[in-house]
C-alpha cells in the first residue's frame, strides 16, 4: 500500500463522515 492510497483512503472516510454529521 502506497502513501498516495493511504491518503485518499483517510480522505474518502473522512468525506463521508463530514456528510453523515452533517446530514444528521
């Protein structure tokens, strides 16, 4: 696993947690 995937990774998981909180 590259640090690039990593990354995006954490950003995807972080993007649908700001929209789940937001959502609710």
């Amino acid at each position: 696993m590259t640090f690039d995937s990593v990354k995006q990774e954490r950003s995807k998981t972080l993007y649908k947690c700001l929209k789940t909180s937001s959502k609710g």
